[in-house]
C-alpha cells in the first residue's frame, strides 16, 4: 500500500483543493442549495466565467436552482435577482441552449450566444440590454445520473481573459467543467434519495428528523459565517373543526393540501417540514425577519385564498429569526411558536412576530 507524503500534501494544486472540499461538502453539508452554490462558484472561478446557472429538471421544464451573476445582482440585489428568476419556469418545448443541452445530453460551447439560429440565450438580446447585461460566450453541460438520466444542466457565461474582456471558453475547460457538473448531479441525486429518507408520508414533506438537523446546520452556518436564519411557523386556525365535520380522512386532506400549497410557494430546497399534528416549521436560511415576515404573510394570505372542500381554513404563523429575534438556534422554533400563540390570541389567520 503507497501513502501520499506530507510534502505532496502541502503542493496540491488549487483545482486538486477545491475538487477535495466539494467532496467533503458533499459527504457533510445536508443543504444541496449550498452545495450547488460552492460547485458553481468553483466552475467560474476555474473556466473564468463572469456568470454561471445551475438549472434543475422538473417534470417537463427546467427551473433555475442557483443564479451567480455579480452585474444583475449589483443592479437588481442579489435577492430580487433570485425572485425574478428562480419564480419562472423554463419549459423544455422552448428553443434555448439549456432546453437542448436537458434534452440531448450535449455540452455546448458557442463562442457567440446570438449567433445561431436555431437555438439562443434564455433571454432576448433586447433584454439583455435593457439590463445592461449581454451573454457572449457560453458553455452549458449537462448533469447526468449514474443512470445517463439528464436532471440538471450548469450554464457557464462569459469567459473572460481579463476583466470586461469576453473571450470564448477555450476547450479544456469542456471536461474541466463536466466534472463540476457531475459533482452537482452526485449533490441533486444524493437529495432525491435523502428525501425517501425524511419525508412525512401523508403531506410529503420533511419529517421532524430532518428538521433538526437541518436546524443544526444552520446554527453552524450562522456562528462560521454569521448568515441570519429564520424560521415560520404554520398552525391551522379550529383544525379540530374540521377534524369534527369530515372526520379524519376529511382532515387528512387538508393537510396534504396545505403540504401542497408550501411546497408550490416555496424556493426549492428549502426545508419546509410537518413539525407534528396540524403544525409546519420553514426553515429559511440567509434570510433575516423581515425577509421571513413578508414569506409569512404571503402563505396566510395563499391559504386563507385557497379553496378546501370542507369549508375555509386559516392558519396562524409565528417568525423568529437568528440573531434578531433569539439569541440561540435552540430557541428559533420555541420563539416561532410564541408568536404563533400571539397570533392566536388576536383572533387567528394572522402572523406573529417575535
């Protein structure tokens, strides 16, 4: 058996550095939003480009998962960027060089985004320039499963020799960022078998089990890198009505429907889980109280709105958030709950906050 010496340990060289700490984040870090994110910034940083997308296949579209651009980000913010893009579904029946790279398992490399006729950029030129933002160069490859099965594709935007100087992305960097790539299915893939793992049967959300753990991940995050985390607590206003008028399997689907409805209106990869009974915790990572309080406000109002066979429902929400509202990440969903009960006391179907 060879051993790898000391002295061959201190001269890795950066891309060996980097490929080794997205494996011990994949084999440690429980958030795959995360993951994502540390991947694509380690693709830019290693092909050069200004930009990069990280989209995910979801039945018959792609949705964008992780967006880096520092221009629309330094002109929009980088959480309204997130909003506009990651709320609009791509399908995969529209001509683009994402949709063609999901469909065929091809690896793009254009040296001119606008240049074919067949297949374009996501967005217009005119848009572009409206943003004062143009796609020139552009490399997309396909993230694939063990199996061959297309569930993502990285999009990588922009190479450049030096700052604003755009240049086509030369060709090693096509394996170099097909290796990225695979890393991102290997985190996305691991995700979906987790999810088997740590799903509520009934609503298909997270159970309590992972919610704790993902709560312990976030604590670390906050104390390594001091991102704010928030949590949102749903309870449903007189479910034990509902529970009474149409009985257990009336009430069961209440809650599914409930699951649905967070599920729909909720950025992929956050933890939105059944706490227990009637009750649902969100976890909202790098998002402060006010961020989580306007979230909160957005899900009364979309269940209060929403049509259940057996009569309206409402719910009370609590937010506590890390630092502002709790000093510990022990006392995020005790906080929540606090302000849900204030919630209640003021006559149900409002938000709390702590």
């Amino acid at each position: 058996m060879s051993y790898e010496s000391p002295l061959a340990l201190a001269y890795r060289t950066p891309l060996e550095e980097s490929l080794i700490g997205i494996s011990a984040a994949l084999s440690t870090e429980l958030s795959v939003e995360s993951v994502l994110e540390h991947i694509l910034e380690q693709a830019r940083l290693f092909t050069r480009a200004e930009a990069g997308t990280i989209y995910l296949v979801e039945h018959d579209h792609l949705r964008f998962a992780v967006v880096q651009n520092e221009p629309l980000a330094m002109r929009f913010g980088p959480r309204e960027l997130r909003r506009r893009l990651q709320s609009w579904p791509l399908p995969l029946t529209q001509p683009s060089l994402p949709t063609h790279v999901a469909l065929t398992g091809a690896t793009l490399n254009v040296e001119d985004a606008y240049a074919n006729h067949m297949l374009r950029p996501l967005f217009e030129r005119e848009a572009e320039e409206r943003d004062e933002y143009q796609t020139r160069s552009l490399l997309a490859v396909p993230m694939c499963t063990p199996s061959g099965n297309v569930i993502g594709v990285m999009e990588l935007i922009n190479a450049q020799r030096s700052r604003g100087v755009v240049v086509p992305f030369a060709l090693e960097y096509e394996p170099l960022a097909r290796a990225f790539a695979s890393l991102a299915a290997v985190a996305v893939h691991r995700a979906i078998l987790d999810e088997t793992t740590f799903k509520d049967t009934l609503t298909d959300l997270y159970n309590r089990r992972y919610l704790g753990m993902r709560l312990e991940e976030e604590a670390g995050r906050h104390k390594r890198f001091g991102h704010p985390v928030s949590v949102v607590t749903v309870d449903l206003d007189n479910f034990e009505r509902v529970n009474r008028k149409a009985g257990q399997p009336g009430g069961d689907a209440v809650l599914r429907e409930i699951g649905m409805l967070l599920r729909k209106n909720t950025r992929k990869f956050t933890v939105v889980a059944r706490d227990r009974g009637d009750d649902f915790t969100i976890v909202l990572s790098n998002t402060t109280r006010a961020g989580a309080a306007i979230y909160a406000e957005r899900i009364r109002e979309l269940i209060a709105r929403h049509h259940f066979e057996h009569g309206a429902v409402t719910a009370s929400l609590g937010v506590a958030s890390l630092p502002e509202s709790v000093n510990a990440s022990e006392e995020l969903i005790t906080g929540a709950y606090r302000s849900v009960a204030e919630a209640k006391q003021g006559g149900g179907n409002r938000v709390g906050v702590l």
